[in-house]
C-alpha cells in the first residue's frame, strides 16, 4: 500500500504556478488577481478564504477581499458581483459558500461571469465540461484527476465507482472520468443513497472514489485487492486526541481498507491541501484567458 | 415480452400539447412559435426540418424557417441568430446540425440564448440540468425517460447501463437517470469504447440504454432475463426488402434478444417519433416562460 500525498502535489503545482507567475511579470504581462467575495463571518468560512488569499500571495497573484454582511441584501451583492464581472483588473473571483439562507446561491452563481468563475460552479462551465470544451472544472474534482495523473494511475478502461453524486464532487467527476480524454476514459458507475447493494459494486471498482460524507463508511469488505482509493469525505469528528477537540475523519475505514489498496488517499493530507492549488490553476488560466 | 409504442407516445404527448396550445389561445395568450435555421440542403436535414415544421402546424404553433446557401459566412449566420434572440414573437429556435465544416458549432449554439435554447444543446441549459436547475432537456434524452415512465418502470434504486458517452444521448441520459427526481435515482454505469468486458457490465443492466450506433451489437448472451431495453440505434443498412433499397436498424439484435426482455423499443417506432413531441414540449415551455 501506498499513501497518495496531496500535500506534495498540492505544494509541487503551486511551485509551478509561481515560476509561471514569475515568468509572467518578467515577461510585462499583468500580476493575476483573484477576488473573493464573504458574507457573514461565519468561521469556517473565514478560515477558508483566509487561506485562499494566503495562497495568492505565495505564488505571486494580488488578491482582493470584498466582505458583506450577513444581512447584506440580494441586489447589493449581485452590485458587487457585477463590479467584479466589470473590472479588467480581477482575473477571476469566488463568492463563498454556503450564502446566508435569504440569499438564492444559483442565482448569484448565474450573475458571475463564466469567464471569470474559477470555482468553476457557472452552469456555463459545467455544460462546457460535458461538452469536452474549455472550462473551469471545479476544485475537488479537478485536483482528484490531477492527483491521478501524479501518481500515474491508469484510467483508460478500468472501472470506476464512484460513491456520492453531489454537485461539486460526485456528479462533476463521474462526468470527468468517463470522458474520451487521456485522463478520462473510465468505465464509471455513479452511486448514491438509492443504490441497492452497494457493495456489489464497490467490490468491483479498480478505483473507488468516496464523495459521501460519513465517516468510516467504506470497509475492508467492500473492496478488492489492488484498489486505488481517493477519499474526499472531510467530516469533523469530537476526538480526545487532538488539543482542539475533533479530528477530520475520511469515508474510508483506513486502518482495515488501506492494507488492500495499491495506492490511498489520507485523510486529512489527501484532497484536501489540492483545492486550493486547484483553484490557483484556474486563476491563472484566467489571466493566460486560455478557456473563453 | 412488450413492445414500447414511441409512435403511440409521442402522438398522445403531441395531443396534449396541442389541448394547451388551444387553451392558451382561448386564454388569449400569444400563440407558441418555433423558428428554425436551416444551412445548406442535405437531404437528412431537409426532411428532419420539414417534419418539426409540420408537427408545428398539427399542434398549433406558429413556425417559421429561415434558409441559409451552404456557403453563407459564420457573421451572416450569427446575425440570423442575434435577429430571433431578440424577435419577441419567437419563443424557441434551433439551428439543425450539422452544419458545413467552415463553421464552428460550438460557437454557433452558444450563440443562441439558453432561454430560447429549445433544443437543450446550449452549454447553459445542460450545465443547468447537471445542478437540476430548469432547463431545457434535449429531445432524444427527454423522450427516452418519457417512454420509461409512461410504462411505469421503475428506476429508483435499478441498476441502468448505459452504452455509449454521445454528447447528444449517452452522456446526458447517464446524468439525467442518475439524478435525485422521480424518475432518476438509478444507480448507472456509463460504457463506451474503451469499456473492458463490457459484457461483464450489460449482463448486470436492470434497464439498458443502448446508444452506440453499431447494428445488431447487443446480442442475447449480453442481457439478463427481464431487461428493459431502449434502443437508441438508427443505422441506415442496404436492404432488399423495402422499396426505398434500406432500412433503419437498433443496436440490438432484436429477434433474439427480445424474448428476453421484459421490455423493448422497436426501430423503428421506439425512440425516434419522441425527439420531435420533445421538441414541441420545450418550445410550448419556452412559450409559458417556465424554464427561466
């Protein structure tokens, strides 16, 4: 068994897109700029785009923080939305999530720019990525196949289950990786509560990815010999073990399932620490306008 | 084993249109109009195009065809579009494929607005459809999933496979019938050309989608007793039997493979009459301005 290591990847294709930025301003191009639009102040929120806008600086990018309250009204942050959509400047921008519940998401969603949409969350970029044009491919799922192809993990042909059909993990990847493209090609099964007898499909899965959200869920049972596993479950569980009170728990029941996997994802150090370099990426690909 | 009538559905859903088409007039509502663009004079063309325009009539929408030499410029045709984006009278409109080689189709549908995008293909209507946001669903997966319900199968938790990735059936059906709706929330696995074993995939299909477009593929020793199975193939095949020197031919072997289906659609009179009464639904849709 072997550990698939997000936090190398992750830091190895932020290195790379720092040289790049370099080369960039070297070459009297634009620094990328990526705005990020918060609401409210709840925590975990904060510390998310605390460390997105840590993660521009490390690589070279200006960033903007916008903050609204969490009263602000609808037409006051699609203003500032339509400001960023508006200003040559911003490269790319994010609104993040989850908005305060008098806030319609998908309609706010809708008002960014797809050229602009780095989370790749636009329904004009999901479409695009069905289609197999350019896009913005979300985080998660962009970083999942970008880990896949570090570790050179054959994807063409094999067969692929993949548990959770949300709409930033499950759904987007099932879509990827059944695509004919060189990362793509997998024979996939998407499953979800419905499922019935799930194990008889997770038991035939060359590559499984977990995208459900409960921890400890995937047992050595399920699964074959020689499975590569990527698990993207991140749930926050009370723990006398750690100083803070609770630890991230994957999907995966690791201490029984990892001795059967060829290669496995931990959690947390996994997929994790990949988002954000994801989301670095698609900055720069805004900059370099190399999708629209 | 039952045949599914398409011819017989597709008929019942066009009367139904047509009784709202009647009431909204009665109501004094506009009466429902689709254009259509149509470039050059392929033979194919000509008759799918002559065939909606006529459904148009029988139901009661008003229709219009706007007609293009093979050799007109991407400019010219991309000011057809912006006129009908912005003709109020015109609900819906579809630019029929494909369309010469000098002309990029992409560019073309994205051209089109997602509200007037009655033929789904609009990367905003099938990124809608991926986030279960209203949209337009495209004619061939709309119908397919129409025929599953009016015969009453069932999907929840039915293992469907799925042959073939098409961006225009395979691909969207597969995350159509995976969805959390009514009649989603199958558990599906997507097949294509690079599948391994595919057998080994279609032996396990509760209800089989095939669309590969390859006559006679699927054979008896490929499906299990009391399959359903939609046969997406339309493949013109030389043949002595009938005037027109060829026939249309499925992807499934049918004689033999029927008698082991719970349920079958023939070709023809399976799929193929739905796409039009498709067609006709988004564009009465369009008309009420339910989708945006």
């Amino acid at each position: 068994m072997n550990l698939i290591d997000g936090k190398k990847i992750s830091l190895e294709l932020q290195e790379t897109i720092a040289a790049e930025v370099k080369k960039l301003k070297a070459d009297g191009f634009k620094t990328p700029h990526l705005a990020a639009i918060l609401v409210g102040s709840d925590g975990g929120s904060e510390t998310y785009v605390a460390s997105k806008i840590a993660a521009c600086e490390r690589v070279g990018f200006n960033s903007t923080l916008i903050r609204h309250p969490e009263y602000v009204t609808k037409e006051k942050l699609l203003q500032s939305i339509h400001e960023l959509n508006n200003n040559p400047d911003v490269d790319g921008f994010i609104v993040q999530l989850p908005l305060p519940r008098h806030i319609n998401e998908h309609k706010v969603i809708e008002s960014i720019l797809p050229t602009k949409d780095v989370d790749g969350f636009h329904p004009m970029n999901i479409g695009r990525m069905v289609l197999n044009l350019p896009c913005y491919v979300s985080a998660t799922p962009y970083g999942i196949v970008h880990l896949l192809d570090k570790y050179k993990v054959e994807t063409a042909g094999k067969h692929c289950v993949v548990i959770g059909r949300s709409h930033i993990v499950g759904s987007p990847l099932s879509i990827l990786l059944a695509k004919n493209t060189p990362l793509g090609n997998c024979t996939v099964t998407l499953c979800h509560s419905k499922t019935v007898d799930l194990k008889s499909h997770t038991l035939k899965a060359d590559i499984l990815i977990c995208a459900l959200g409960s921890p400890d869920f995937v047992t050595a049972d399920m699964v074959k010999d020689g499975v590569v596993i990527i698990d993207v479950g991140t749930t926050r569980v009370e723990s006398t073990e750690t100083k803070s009170g609770y630890k991230l728990k994957g999907d995966v029941k690791f201490d029984e399932v990892a001795p059967k996997c060829s290669l496995i994802t931990p959690v947390p150090g996994g997929v994790g620490p990949m988002t954000i370099a994801s989301l670095l990426r698609n900055t720069l690909l805004a900059a370099k306008k190399e999708m629209y």
